[in-house]
C-alpha cells in the first residue's frame, strides 16, 4: 500500500504498510511502515506533512468527515473524507524507527471512535499524487469491510504526460464502479475464501509508454493484485498480454487477468487472443461499422479524408475505414490518408490545412485524447466546414473545443451516451454526476461499470478469486445496469453489447437534455444498434485451460 499527504505542492510517499490494526468502530491506525516510520524512511520535512495531516484529521467530527469533499487530497471512499492539514510538526512526535511516543497524539487518535469510519478509511487507502511515479497510488476498500482483506485490482494507466486526463477519467470510472459493488457488502465469497471482500483499486503510472506498463505489471503482481485492468493503448495491451501470458505459465501460483476497457485493435481478440484476456469495448471494426450505419445514409456525401494516430489501434481504424468504404461506399473519394505520431504533435494546424484544401467533405478519424480536441480545434480555427467521422469525439473537450461549428456535424460511437433514452439510463448518468460533480470530470462509460460487474459476477460464481476459475466464469457472463446489458463471448473473450451513434447538438435540442463536460453540447442518439448486430466474426485460436 502506498500512503500520501498533501500539503500544498508537497507529496509524500510511504511504502509498504506491512500492518493494519483496528481500533473502536471503524478506527483504522497504520503501524510499521516497511519496517520504519520516520525522518529516516520519509526524508525531510516530508514525514511531518504526513504526521501532521494525521493529527490534524483527529479532530475532524464525523459528520464532517463523512460530508467533506475530498478530491483535493485524493482521498477516496464511500464517503471521502478531506483530511485537514497544517503547519508541519517540529516537535519529533515520532521517532525514525516507528515507535510512536507515550503520551503523543497518537495515543489520543487511537482512543477516537468514529462511527462512520469514512475518515479511518481515508487514512488507510491515502491516494498519493507522485507524478511519474510506477508505483501503486491504493485507492480504498469498502469502509464497512476494512476488517477483510481487499481483492486487489490494479489499474495500470497513463497517468502523466500528455493522456493523464484520459487515464484519471478512466479511474473515476472504475473508482464509481468498485464503490457500487463494496457499497452492497463487496464480493461475497465463501468463508474459507475470505467471505466478503471489498474491491480495491491500485493505480500504476504507465507514462503511456510499454516499458513503463510493463514494469508496473511486475510490481502489481509483487503487491499481490491479480486482476490488471488498463486500456487506453492497444500497442500496450498487445505488450500486456504477452508477458501476462509467459508470467502465467512461469508462475502458475500467481497467475493474473486481464481486464481490456478501451484497448480496441481487433488483433487482441483474434490472433493474439488469450484465455487471460479479456475485451469490454467493442473492437475498432465494431465501432467502424456502427458509424458506417450514418454514414451510408449520407448520400450527399462523394469525398473522406483519413486521419489517424501512427500505432497498431490507429492503423487498424485507417484499414477498416478503407475496406469498409470500399463495400458500402464505392462512390466516396478517399481524398486524403495519413497518420501522425501519437501524444506528440502540440499544432495540428498543418493538418487540418491539408484537410480542408484537400476539399474533403468529411474526416473520418478514430483518433483520442488531446489528439482529437486538438485536431477538431485546429480544423475550426483553420475554417473546415466538414464534418467528423469519430470514435471518440463525444468528450475530453472536443465538443467545447469546435464549437458551434460541430452542430450536425461531429458524428461519435460509444457503447453509451448519456442521451440514451429511458429513465434508468438519466438516473445512471445523474448519479454519476453527484459522484464527480466538476463538468471536466463528465467522463463516464457504460462498458467500464459492466466490466466491474462481470467481475465481481465471476468471482462470486467461482467462489474464489483464482484466475482460471474467474476466468471460466466470466466466459459467456451476462451483466446489465441501467437499462443496458451484455455479455462475454466464449470463443475470443469479446464483449457483445449494443452501440449507440449520436450527432452534436446544442443542450436543449429535442434529445439532448444532457450536455457534455459543461459545453452546452450534447450528443443526440440517431442509432441504438442491438448487440447481435454489431457482432463480428473472430480468428481467434485460443489456448484455454
């Protein structure tokens, strides 16, 4: 577990909590810290920030705690908790081998008694900030299951550089989903496996770089997690699911699962398909042929230009785009093809000139991220009056980022928006934005819910938490929420859902009661393509066992 404390721009990390005692109801007090608790583990003035944000949260009365934001601490529960901080301590509270002095404040911390335990359970599941950091960042169990051991899951993103936005949306995601599941009791498995057990999640900076995820896969499986999720980079999840795939074989007592929410090369579930891996977005060609839906009925369209991120997922959209132009479209011009570097291009001005002087109707991009809001915005700036063709175009600041100039003109696929018809879909997104209340935080996925869901599903249906007993429950799990459903299928672990294709809109317009990130744009559901329409067929020859 990996502890930290805010104070300012300080950040501070302590590895390692090796014990976690109780104390009252609810009270959770980490002792012996690697070993050490001090000066000599912390360096500097970093312990006292620590020491202090502990003291300081003593004070904090229970409904306070249980009320307080916490997002500017990173601080997450049920009930986040802000933990108050102050002047650092110079009084030598502690001393640098973790004995804690009589009469300190600790002694009166271990006497408190919050019944709530929300503010115990921040102090226990500290989220730390370190910016470049490839350890885990924990966030928390279920408050009222801190007594069982958690099932650790851990997240292995780009958390800095230019995707972090893209890999914190990730986390509030799946932080909303674990908080769901450990809200109704955690997974309930049998005694002998724990009983109930509350999910938790373990962050790993990537970097967005395979070296990096590969290294923070050695240290989640060294810090016990057997469940890895990431997806935001196929060329990562390809370098994933190979060294899963050999570290599974090598070490059988600690094998792992591979939970895919948004890596979508088809490749993953075909040729390189692995019975440890296992897919919830629908793959690039999926999505392609769901946007084929709109755009086959836009007869006035005669010219595309493609645009896309220079890596096996953006390559593969470019080649379905191509193929499957050329059956449904014959007639459409393929005026422009190219793709850039990925995360790396700061104006995308030059390409957006090449687009509108290559008088292309419409671009067709499956590209995500700063890579889309840029290029959108470029291509405004630069005067195009075409229209997009996206994967992704519906969040992460495009809408704002193009404006008025969008109206009828960005085309998105999701596996959900929030404009899907029907109540329990408006509940779904409402609460999500009492949970995450900041418009930038207006990131929320379906897929990424269903994925915890199936989860915690397998897990119970296996009665334990070992990867080939997971595994063989999750093929062919069947999960809903809110009104949308799907299920895993067999042959190459590929989650079967519906798609949706939206249009931008103003807020407001008929079908678009909600907004996107605070813009004033929504997206207006035009296609809500059943799950066994959107099936594609697999290559996949899988090794199971």
């Amino acid at each position: 577990m990996y502890l930290g404390a805010v104070n300012g721009d300080a950040e501070l990390f302590a590895r390692e909590a090796r014990h976690v005692e109780l104390y009252g109801n609810g009270l959770v007090v980490l002792l012996d810290l690697n070993g050490r608790f001090g000066r000599a583990a912390l360096g500097g003035g970093k312990q006292e920030t620590l020491q202090c944000s502990i003291a300081g949260a003593w004070g904090v009365d229970e409904a306070g705690a249980a009320q307080a934001g916490g997002e500017n601490h990173r601080v997450y529960s049920i009930y986040t908790a802000r933990l108050p901080v102050c002047s650092p301590h110079t009084e030598g509270d502690t001393h640098s081998h973790g004995e804690f002095k009589k009469g300190s404040w600790m002694n009166k911390f271990r006497s408190a008694r919050l019944k709530l335990g929300a503010l115990a359970l921040g102090l226990a599941s500290l989220l730390g900030l370190g910016g470049g950091m490839a350890h885990a960042q924990d966030g928390p169990a279920s408050a009222a299951s801190t007594a069982t051991a958690p099932i650790k899951l851990a997240l292995i993103e780009s958390l800095s550089g230019p995707f972090a936005n893209t890999g914190e949306a990730v986390f509030r995601n799946l932080l909303w989903a674990t908080e769901r599941v450990n809200a109704r009791g955690g997974v309930v498995l049998p005694a002998a496996a724990g009983g109930a057990r509350p999910l938790q999640i373990s962050r790993y900076d990537s970097k967005g770089q395979n070296e990096e995820a590969l290294s923070a896969l050695r240290a989640a499986i060294d810090d016990g997690a057997r469940v890895v999720m990431q997806g935001n980079s196929s060329a990562t999840a390809a370098a994933l699911i190979d060294a899963i795939n050999k570290h599974n074989e090598r070490d059988p007592d600690k094998r792992v699962l591979f939970l895919n929410y948004s890596a979508v090369d088809p490749i993953l579930t075909n040729e390189k398909c692995s019975f440890w891996h296992f897919r919830f977005d629908a793959h690039a060609d999926m999505r392609m042929a769901a946007l084929m839906e709109v755009l086959r009925g836009d007869k006035a369209l005669k010219s595309v230009y493609l645009i896309g991120q220079d890596y096996s997922f953006g390559q593969a959209v470019l080649r379905e785009a191509r193929r499957q132009l050329a059956l449904q479209r014959p007639d459409v011009a393929i005026v422009g093809d190219e793709l850039h570097p990925v995360g790396r291009v700061k104006d995308f001005a030059p390409y957006a000139v090449k687009i509108k002087n290559s008088g292309a109707q419409a671009v067709i991009t499956g590209n995500w991220g700063n890579d889309l809001t840029l290029l959108v915005k470029a291509a405004r700036e630069v005067g195009y009056t075409g229209s997009f063709y996206t994967f992704y175009g519906n969040a992460m600041g495009a809408p704002a980022a193009i404006g008025d100039a969008g109206i009828g003109k960005v085309v998105a696929v999701a596996d959900w928006m929030p404009n899907v018809s029907g109540a329990p879909s408006a509940s779904f997104y409402k609460a999500f934005r009492e949970r995450f209340p900041k418009p930038q935080d207006d990131y929320v996925h379906m897929r990424m819910q269903l994925m915890i869901e199936a989860l915690t599903k397998a897990m119970e249906g296996a009665g334990s938490v070992e990867a080939v007993a997971v595994a063989k429950q999750l093929e062919g799990v069947k999960v809903s929420l809110a009104g949308r459903s799907g299920s895993m299928r067999a042959a190459d672990h590929q989650f079967q859902q519906p798609l949706v294709v939206g249009v931008m809109d103003k807020q407001g317009t008929p079908g678009v009661p909600f907004d996107v990130e605070g813009s004033g744009y929504g997206f207006r559901v035009v296609r809500d393509i059943p799950a066994v329409q959107t099936e594609q067929p697999t290559s996949c020859k899988m090794q199971r066992f």
